[in-house]
C-alpha cells in the first residue's frame, strides 16, 4: 500500500481539515439580506434541514394551491434565490416519470448542496445552478411528491393548465413580475417542459410568463418507446459492448433481429443529414410484436453478467449503495437505522410539507386511466415534436436538447433521430450533422467562494481545470443539440459540470457549449 496509503490518508486529512471551511463558506455565499421575504412568505421559509450540515441560506418551500378557491390541489415546491447578484428571471426544474419528485433535482442534481447515493452526509454542490439563476423545483403533477390532491389528467395540456395557474399563484405570493422564465427538466419532463412552455406562450403574457428559453436532458419527445428505444437498442449495445459483455450467441440474435425487425433500416433512412422525410408515425406494439422487443431482451439479459445493472446508468456496478431518495435500493434493503430522507418526520416539518408518504417516483398513476412509470397509457397527448416544441423553440429561439451516452432508458440517437423527425423554424430537423466538439477549457469555479485558501485544496487539482471533450454540439435555427460523453440518464447528477454550461447557454451566459 505504501504511497498510495499515504496518499489516501493525505487526501482525508486535508478533505477533514476542508469541511468546516466549506461550510463557513457556503454560509458566507448564501448569507445576505433575504430578497423574497416578506410577511406573506415567512411561512414557507426554511431555516435549516436535517442532516444538512451548512447554512443553507435564503430558501422557501411549502404548497400553493393550482386554485385559490380549492385548497385541496396544491403543487410542493422549493424556491432558492440566485446566490450573490440577484438577477429578474426564474428557473423551474421538474424531474419525470410520470410521477417522480423534483426534490431528486433539488437534492441529487443540481440543488445548492447534494447527498448521492452511497455517502455518510451531503456537500456542497459546486456546480449549483443557484450559482447562475433563481431555482424553483416543483413535484406535479397531481399525485407527485409532496403535491396534493386526486389526479384527474389525461392529457399534458391539461396538467399544463394546472401548472401555469399554480405558478401565477406562486409569482404572486413572491411578489414577482416581468421576470424571464425559463424551464428545465428531465426524462418523462421532456413532455412536460414543452407544453408547460407553450401553455406559458399561448397566454401572451409576459408580466407573469415571459418565456424566455427551454432545457431538457434525455426527453421523451418522440416516438420514445420505438424511436427512443427499440430501434437504435442493438447499435447501442454494440457500441458499449465492453460494459454489457454479452456472449457471442446473444450479440448474433440481437443483430439478426435488428436486421429483419426492420431497424436497421430504419435508421439508414431516418437518421441522415438533412432528413430523407417524416418519419410514419409508429406505435410499437407489446403483444403482436413481442419477438421484436429488442429493448426488453437486452434490458433482461444484462442482469446476468451485471447483476446490478441500471438503464438509466449502464456503467454502474455493484454492490448497489443505499440511496436517501430510496430509489431503488429500498424496494432491495434499507440499512439499519436508515431513512427514506424525505419520508421522515423532522424534515417535512422543517419543509413545511404535508404528512403523506413520500416516494421518489409514485407508486400510482398519476395520469386516469394510465399506469405509473414512463410508459403511463394515460397520456393521451400529442408527442412534443408534433407542435409544443417547435412552438417553444420558434418564440425563444433559445432551446436545448441534451442526451447522455450511457442511458438506456433513451438513447442518444433516438433523441436525434426524434429531432430529425421535427419541423421547426421553417425546415425539417438539423441539415448538417452534429460534430461540433463540447470542449471545456477554462474553469467555471473560483476555489476561494468554496475554500478560504485556495491552496486548501490541492487535492482537487484538475478539478476545475480543462475538463476536455465531453461531448458534441450542434445549433441551428434556435435549437441546440448536445450528446453527453460519460453521463447516464441524470445528466446533472452525473456530469454536473456539463450541464451547468448548458445552462449558462440556455440563460444567455455563453453564446457556446
């Protein structure tokens, strides 16, 4: 062990040593007057949260009703101010499902602190995003996290409709106006974030809904269980053969069905630069076309030589570390004496949340007449790319479409294949193919807003220096396309640096990722 034990208990000492100067730190960054503070928001004020070891300063969250006459439907939010400046815009994040808690994003992405998976307590996030725009996590719809009420949607303008009321209602208890908008998600939220986005727009409003730009990470846009899925599953595996390890036999089934299947196909017809055409519309059926489920024989073998695979993570081994979020180590152990974090009783008291039982994603459907997880029956709503999305990008000429290279649950092409299949702006998708590098070369940290020295931390030396090619990049006519090296489904949580830049894009910050 030699040097590399020394070198390990060098690290620890000065990562101990750092601790209670990160928290000093921190205090110090989100300390200030309180911006939003006023009588009428003293109530959903948050002083401090369980566990969470640092000031967390200016923070706010609570239920606001969808109608002030009906108290029994309310959405849950978590509002925190942009640390330093301030600036006049709003950020809202919403994480997917259907049906799973934006306190995921608040708490494991891209929130002023993070607790992930496998660690003894949370740390600070450098790459918050309250670092760069005022946050707002919201769980909706109906039926989702803390939020409240009896779900009665079927369609996406439907929960639109009830988002947009919400956040007037909560723009007017913060006593904001003529802020710009903008709205992330990810996942099932690529349904979401278009048509919250066009619901905004067709209100022709911009004292309380000046949209101003879009961001969504591995969208359900398309075609998503056959374009997004199925028929780019076999090139994807082939070429992550190294981490699924499939033996010879399963690989020649797999590439033979993907032949006769058609995909192949497919995609040497649709996925070209500029589009041959639209695309057929395609819905994939489970029972009659059952043998060319490609996806699901994949998804099903990879547990054999990974009895710990994840589709939203193919690079993920094991053992499996227990999640706070409980998701999805506790449907498979709960350590002794541990919690589900938001489940707990201190913290919805210090949320100001109601007394339900909260889990990541539901367990009910939060669609009538549909199924929880991300193929819910009960959405009956156009895809994004048919109408919302074009909309969203044509009014702000300021949207971003991100896909991580190790997700499964939808994969890369699928996204760009989706894109190509949209009409936007005058043509039909990219006309060139995306091969413009993402190429981070400068730092976005200052060492001393964490450290008090900045030689406190030679441990993280790279850290905030070139991180170099981490991806491709591709803009045209409003809309920027960006594939994610080395990042599974949650790109914030697991490229954090990458999605930081493309939100300092969507914001207005860089004019490039």
């Amino acid at each position: 062990m030699g040097k590399f034990g020394q070198r390990a208990r060098d690290n620890l000492a000065r990562h101990e040593n750092s601790k209670t100067t990160e928290a000093h730190k921190l205090g110090k960054r989100a300390a200030g007057n309180p911006r939003f503070l006023t009588p009428a928001t003293e109530p959903y004020k948050v002083n401090s949260l369980p566990e969470v070891p640092f000031d967390i300063g200016e923070m706010y969250s609570g239920l606001v009703p969808i109608n002030q006459k009906n108290k029994s439907e309310a959405l849950f939010f978590v509002f925190q101010p942009k640390l330093g400046d301030p600036v006049d815009e709003i950020t809202i994040w919403l994480n997917g499902g259907p049906g799973c808690s934006s306190l995921e994003g608040f708490f494991q992405e891209n929130g002023l602190f993070v607790w992930v998976p496998g660690t003894f307590a949370p740390v600070v996030n450098d790459y918050s995003w309250v670092n760069l725009t005022n946050m707002l996590w919201v769980d909706q719809p109906i039926g989702t996290g803390y939020s409240i009420g009896t779900p009665k949607a079927t369609t996406q303008e439907e929960i639109a409709q009830n988002f947009v009321d919400f956040f007037k209602n909560w723009e007017e208890l913060f006593g904001i106006k003529n802020f710009k908008i903008y709205v992330t998600g990810e996942s099932y939220a690529g349904r979401y974030v278009p048509y919250i986005s066009a619901a905004m727009l067709d209100k022709k409003n911009k004292e309380y809904f000046d949209l101003s730009g879009a961001l969504v990470f591995d969208p359900c846009i398309g075609q998503f269980d056959y374009t997004q899925e199925e028929v780019v599953a076999v090139p994807f595996v082939e070429a992550n053969a190294n981490l699924f390890n499939f033996n010879e036999t399963f690989m020649e089934e797999i590439q033979s069905l993907h032949k006769t299947c058609g995909y192949a196909d497919y995609i040497d017809k649709y996925l070209v630069f500029p589009p041959s055409g639209p695309q057929p519309p395609v819905f994939f059926n489970f029972s009659s076309e059952a043998d060319c489920d490609v996806f699901d024989l994949i998804n099903e073998a990879a547990f054999d030589p990974n009895p710990c695979f994840n589709i939203y993570e193919i690079n993920q081994m094991c053992p499996l570390p227990w999640d706070v979020l409980g998701f999805p180590t506790e449907l498979v152990y709960t350590p002794a004496g541990a919690d589900v974090y938001f489940d707990r009783a201190d913290v919805k008291k210090a949320m100001h949340a109601p007394d339900v039982t909260w889990a990541e994603c539901s367990l009910e459907p939060v669609f009538v007449g549909g199924s929880s997880g991300p193929e819910s029956e009960g959405d009956t709503s156009a895809d994004p790319i048919q109408h919302v999305l074009p909309q969203v990008i044509e009014a702000t000429n300021r949207v971003l479409v991100a896909n991580g290279d190790y997700d499964m649950i939808i994969i890369t092409n699928g996204t760009l294949m989706s894109i190509q299949n949209m009409t936007w702006n005058g043509k039909l998708g990219f006309q060139k193919a995306p091969s413009k590098p993402i190429n981070i070369t400068e730092p976005d940290l200052q060492y001393a807003a964490v450290f008090d020295e900045p030689a406190n931390a030679p441990y993280l030396a790279g850290y905030d220096g070139p991180q170099g090619i981490m991806g491709v990049q591709h803009y045209e006519r409003g809309l920027m396309w960006a594939e994610t090296y080395m990042s599974g489904h949650m790109q914030p949580q697991f490229q954090p640096r990458v999605a930081y830049r493309y939100l300092q894009w969507v914001l207005g910050r860089v004019n490039s990722l």
